[in-house]
C-alpha cells in the first residue's frame, strides 16, 4: 500500500480517461481508473502492453471479474475493491455484497477462482474509492474495510433475518440461492420466477471522515489514504522510510 501511495506520487495522472484510451485500454473513465488502480501497485506504467500484463500477474493473484467482490487481490497481499463517484458525497453501492471489514475464503459470494488464488483464510480489504467528471480524477480515497465497516456478523444478522421471514410467506415456491430469496413459479401458469437481491450502500469516506477536515476542494487532484496503526507499522521499515522521505521533499 505504501509503496502504491510513492507509485502516484511518480505518476499523477489526472486525465486518467485520455492517458488510457490512448493506449486502447480504456473506453469510460471508470475503466481508466480500474487499470490505474492495477498501474499503481504493479507500478507497470508506461509499459509495453505485453510486459505490462505480465508484471500485472506477477503482481496480483486474483483479477476478479464484474459481478463478485473483490476487483483484484495483492499476491500474499490485501484485497481490492475499487469504487467510482461523480459526486464528491455520493454513496457507493454495493450491489449484493455487504461491507467488508475483513475478506474471509469461506464467504458465499466469493468465486472458486477467488478462493483458490491462493493459501489463505482471511484479507485486509482497501476499498478505493475514484472521485471523477467525465474525463478527469479528482480524490482518491484509499480506506482499509476495518476503518469503516463492521464486522461480518452485523450484515449476515440482518441478511438472514430477512432471508427466513420471506420463506415463511405461505403457499410460495422458493429456491435455493445466496440472494436473500428465490420465488418459483409465481403465476398460475408457472414460468414467472422472482429474484430477491439485497442492494447493499455506504456512505462515502468523503462524507463518513469529514470531521477530519483533510479534503482539499481546490486542489486538481489529492489522495487520502486511512488505515489503522497496527496496519501501518506492518509494512517494511524501507516502505515506510520512502513514504517519510516523500513528505520530507
């Protein structure tokens, strides 16, 4: 992470939508963001395309994909989640999968390829958060999960909570699934279904860390990042030491 916050330093690239589809990889500046993310830790800027994927594999053990948490995961690293925003306060939506603290394996919303991208059992999780217009970024929030979200147990409560008052509704035909229900056969002809899919928010750390005063409206582009002592004094001595030496310049 640490090594990330010295890589945009090197590399402030504002007009992240122009820089990335001039290299055809990006046609929407959410998808610029998504390989500046990748950019950033893989430090592969500049690259040639194929050695910049090669070092993007190198780097991340998990790409992820468009429907499951999370978007990348560090090799023997932190998971990913990145997040776009147009407005500065705007909330981040979720869509089915509750706010982490931690990434456990045995998570139901987790991919097999997720699972077995590696030897592990638990994650940190960075939910990276993009303030954007149309062509150019403006913030960009690093937040560790356990700076902002609760443990796992408070979501999976009130997930199965609902989950086991719709299935007590009478004379319905519900399905197994890992949505929060699945109704069979809704119409007397029996070939209407019924998804019921909870649409998890957060608010943004913009609005959530505001009494921290440190968002600077007026500046082209800043980046903020939030994690806990104990986090911070983990990485390498040298990590932090170049992050010091940054400050200092």
């Amino acid at each position: 992470m640490l090594k990330a916050i010295k890589s945009i330093v090197d590399n402030p690239i504002i007009k992240i939508k122009d820089y990335y589809s001039g290299r055809n990889r990006a046609n929407s500046v959410g998808e610029a963001l998504e390989n500046y993310v990748k950019d950033i830790f893989a430090n592969s800027f500049d690259l040639p395309e194929t050695e910049r994927l090669q070092k993007i594999n190198k780097v991340f053990s998990y790409l992820g994909n468009q429907n499951n948490p999370p978007d990348i995961i560090l090799r023997n690293g932190d998971a990913i989640e990145t997040k776009k925003v147009q407005n500065q306060t705007s909330s981040l939506a979720l869509n089915s999968s509750y706010p982490k603290s931690k990434l456990f394996v045995d998570s139901p919303m987790l991919q097999n390829a997720c699972k077995n991208c590696e030897d592990w059992t638990e994650k940190d999780i960075i939910y990276i958060v993009g303030h954007t217009n149309d062509t150019d970024l403006k913030h960009l929030w690093f937040v560790y999960g356990d700076c902002f979200a609760a443990d796992k147990e408070v979501y999976e409560k009130i997930k199965k909570t609902i989950s086991s008052g719709i299935t007590e509704i009478p004379d319905v035909e519900f399905t197994e699934t890992k949505e929060l229900g699945k109704v069979k056969k809704v119409d007397p002809l029996g070939v209407t279904d019924l998804r019921i899919r909870g649409m998890w928010h957060i608010d943004n750390p913009q609005k959530i860390f505001s009494y921290l005063n440190k968002v600077d409206t007026n500046a082209k582009f800043q980046v903020l990042c939030l994690m806990k002592t104990e986090k911070f004094n983990s990485f390498p001595t040298s990590d932090k030491t170049a992050l010091q030496n940054l400050i200092k310049n």
